[in-house]
C-alpha cells in the first residue's frame, strides 16, 4: 500500500473506528493490538509491555495545591513547623511534575501498555529511540482552546504561589522566634492560597467534567508517522544505531508510558537518544530547540544539529516549546538529548490540541509523510556516526 493510503487507513482505524483511546481503556488496547501487528509487518522483534499509572493525573495535582490550605493553618500555630512541611509538600509537587511519582503512588492504579519495535544494528554506537504516545486526550476547562495558551503561565502562577508560602511561614517563624510579629504576612499568605485553591478547584473541576475526543491530530498523526517511521528503517537502516521504535500509553496520566519506558533503559544517557512524535497530522511542522512550561530544557545538541541540516529540504522550522509539555519532558528531565517534531499554532500550542475538533478530517496526510521522511533522515544522518 502506498505510503499516502496507508497513513489514511492507520488514521482511521485509530481515530475513526475507534470513538476514542482514552488511557487505560478497552479501545487503548484495542489501538495497541493495531499498532503491535502494524509494527510486526517490518520488525522482528515486537513486544507489548504493560504497566500501571494513576487513574487521574489532575486530582494529584490539584490535592498538592490544595495541601497548602493546611500548610497556611499550620502556620497559625506554628510557623517553623508549617515550614517543613510546606517545602516538602513543595518538592513533591516539583517531583511529580518532573515525573517521579511521590504521593500518587499511594492512589489507585491501572493497567496501560507501551509497543515497543526493536531493530538492532550489527555494530550500534547508540540507541535511537523514537516515540510516539497513542491515547487520546480529553477535553476539559483546562484544555479550552481560550484557556490552553495560558497553561504555561499558570504553572508559574501555581510554584510562586507554593514558594511564597514557604517563604512567608518561614519569615513568621524567625519574627516570632525573635519576639517580634509581622501582621501583614498572614493576609498575603491566604490571598496565596485563594489563588492556589481556584487552580486546584480548576484541576478538580476538569477531572470530572472530561469529554472524550477522538485524537486524531493529538495523537493518531503521531502513530501514523511512526509506523512509516519504522517501514523506512526497516528498509533503510542506519549503520550504526540501534533503533526502539515506541508507541506510548497512558500519555495522559503525565507521560506515564514515556516514564515507564525511559526508567527501563540501560546503557548510560551518553548512549541513548530520543526523538518524540506529537501532533503532526496539522499546524506548522516544527522541531524543538528547547522545552520546558518552567524552565527551559535545551533538546539534544546532536540532534537539533541533525534536524537543522535537514529541515528546509523536507520543510520544517525550528522552535523552542514552552506553553505545553511535550512527551519529550520525561528524557530531558533525565539527562537525555531528546527532540520533539511537531505541527504548531502560532500560539504555541498544537492544533485542536485535547479538544472536540480532533477529529480525521482535520488531518493533513502529507503532513504526516513529510514528518516520518524528516525523522527518517535525521536518524540516516546520526546513523553514519561511530560515536555518539
């Protein structure tokens, strides 16, 4: 089947026959079984590998920020004490969000997979792994297209918030250790809070008002490309990489397939390499020089010099990418060299990005072939390497 013709079929099996891939679901599944004999018609080696993740991502972030009512109370009392445990509860939010679970591991969880292609080259200088998560999203408040943009600046908004707090229950306690008081701290301090407890209400209100959505540009593009991804490479190897090529589950649950895959990954972070696939089926192919909605992350300097070579030929710019977090985030966070390509808006943020417009007629087909050729070619060109 032609290249064209097989991108339009994985797209409608993925986001037209199946309603949706919600993580954790049947239909996950059921696309994973798709991706897995997909994946079998050029690769050996196939395997679907499952994990557990926590049910819903929003109420474990939304509980660490309404923590800080109690941190706030404690401070009553006694602030010093009320400073501890707000910088704990701090660094596990911090932790979470880096993506080591912390007090999640304590809530319920359920089962998801990863797909994961192995080709293996006969005198490999690294392992190229390339990604690409299959569940789809849902749409929420949270994922409003009036509201998506701003995600960035709410993540800000949410740590200077918790790290004023810290503050404030630490200057209460020198005050008060030195026989003195400063009034105006605890007003400050609970106009932190109300704004920390609106965006836990926020994160509370979109878990239980969540649509499904069909995910066909986030993240169905994604796995089509893959797929051609992995016929290239199985008809054109690079000489010396190893080659994982992934399907991810459970993206959702914060990247809970990204982190199950990257924590089982041996070989040393100078070995190892990743280029993640998000949201190419619309919006303006790009390839990230840095990520991060807080701090940014500089992407794989051998990778974003591979992608630069190549980018006006197969029509891709570069960008940095800071209102979302990408797949990407879980390697960076690691030490990894990592790169994203992905079709963008000019706000930054993908298009119909976890929203009920994803649907399979506003995928660009050629869109999605341009992007596997684009990885293609970065992958042939660190593949000439004898070192990483």
């Amino acid at each position: 089947m032609a290249g064209i013709d097989q991108i339009r079929q994985d797209i409608l099996f993925l986001a037209g026959r199946l309603s949706h891939r919600c993580a954790q679901s049947e239909e996950e599944m059921e696309a994973a079984r798709y991706i897995e004999e997909r994946l079998r018609e050029h690769c050996a080696s196939v395997d679907i590998e499952t994990f557990s993740a926590v049910d819903n991502h929003n109420i474990v972030m939304g509980s660490y920020m309404a923590e800080f009512a109690v941190v706030a109370l404690l401070a009553t009392w006694w602030p010093f004490a009320a400073t501890l445990y707000g910088a704990l509860v701090f660094l596990s939010y911090a932790a979470e969000y880096m993506g080591y679970p912390v007090f999640s591991r304590l809530l319920p969880h359920f089962e998801s997979a990863n797909v994961v292609a192995r080709h293996y080259a006969g005198r490999p200088a690294g392992l190229l792994v390339v990604t690409a998560h299959y569940d789809s999203g849902t749409a929420s408040p949270l994922t409003d297209p009036g509201v998506a943009p701003h995600l960035r600046a709410i993540q800000i908004v949410v740590v200077l918030c918790m790290l004023f707090i810290v503050a404030t229950c630490a200057a209460d306690g020198l005050a008060q250790w030195m026989g003195g008081a400063i009034p105006a701290l605890e007003g400050l301090r609970w106009t932190a809070v109300a704004l920390l407890l609106s965006i836990a209400a926020a994160h509370f209100y979109g878990a239980g008002h969540a649509t499904e959505v069909r995910g066909a540009v986030t993240n169905a593009s994604g796995v089509a490309a893959l797929l051609q991804v992995a016929e290239k490479v199985s008809a054109d190897p690079p000489e010396h990489l190893d080659v994982w090529l992934v399907a991810t589950g459970a993206h959702e649950r914060w990247m809970a397939g990204m982190r199950e895959l990257v924590s089982g990954i041996k070989g040393g972070r100078a070995f190892v390499r990743f280029i993640n696939i998000e949201s190419v089926g619309a919006g303006r192919l790009s390839y990230t020089t840095s990520e991060g909605e807080l701090v940014a992350a500089p992407c794989g300097k051998d990778l974003v010099e591979a992608a630069k070579a190549e980018a006006d030929k197969h029509g891709f710019t570069a960008t940095p990418l800071r209102r979302i977090d990408s797949a990407a985030h879980i390697p960076l966070a690691r030490g990894y060299g990592a790169i994203s390509l992905v079709g963008l808006e000019p706000n930054g943020i993908p298009r119909h990005w976890n929203w009920t417009s994803d649907s399979i007629s506003e995928v660009n087909e050629h869109a999605i072939g341009q992007t596997a050729d684009f990885a293609h070619a970065i992958i042939k060109r660190l593949g000439t390497r004898e070192t990483l």
